[in-house]
C-alpha cells in the first residue's frame, strides 16, 4: 500500500462552471496577450432602460493567433499575471 499513488486529478466532467464571453479584440500589440471589449446589457435600476456596459479584459493567446477586430470567445481561468484572468478559447470570426 506505501508504495502505490493515488491519482486525485478530478476528471472534465466534475471541474465546476467557468464563466465564457464574446467580444472583440481591440488590441494585440503584447505577446501572447489580447485585449478583448466585452459588451454587457444591463437594465437601469430606476428607470428600466437597457443599456449597454463594456469593459476590457486581458486574455492570454499563446499562439498569437488573433488579431485586432476579431470576434473571440474567452473564458475564465487562474490569473496568469497582474492584470490576466482570461483565455483564448476560439476565434469565432476573423476581421475583414
């Protein structure tokens, strides 16, 4: 029994709920780094009007692969630097 390891990998099916958004990159000027606006419609507290928020983010692209104008879709994950919490999953459409 001592000399027998125990794998405590959890399998895909069981890692929790991560969260996606779609945007579109506005900058791609650092390695392996992108800076996606993230466009988010709230409804006003008082008056009830649908606005739309945005907000940037920094997602890590480690193949440097998309581009400024590109609609992508990042996911959450560990932070990776000072500023970078999200990921490149894929890029759903390439700029014209």
């Amino acid at each position: 029994m001592a000399g027998k390891k125990v794998e405590e990998t959890a399998p895909e099916a069981l890692r929790p709920y991560r969260k996606t958004r779609r945007g579109y990159v506005s900058s791609d000027k650092m390695d392996k780094t992108i800076t996606v606006v993230v466009e988010d419609r709230v409804k006003h507290p008082l008056y009830g009007k649908v606005m739309t928020r945005s907000s940037k983010v920094k997602a890590h692209d480690e193949n440097n692969t998309a581009g400024i104008g590109d609609l992508v879709v990042i996911a959450e994950t560990r932070p990776l630097s000072a500023t970078k919490r999200w990921r490149l999953v894929e890029i759903v459409e390439k700029a014209k």
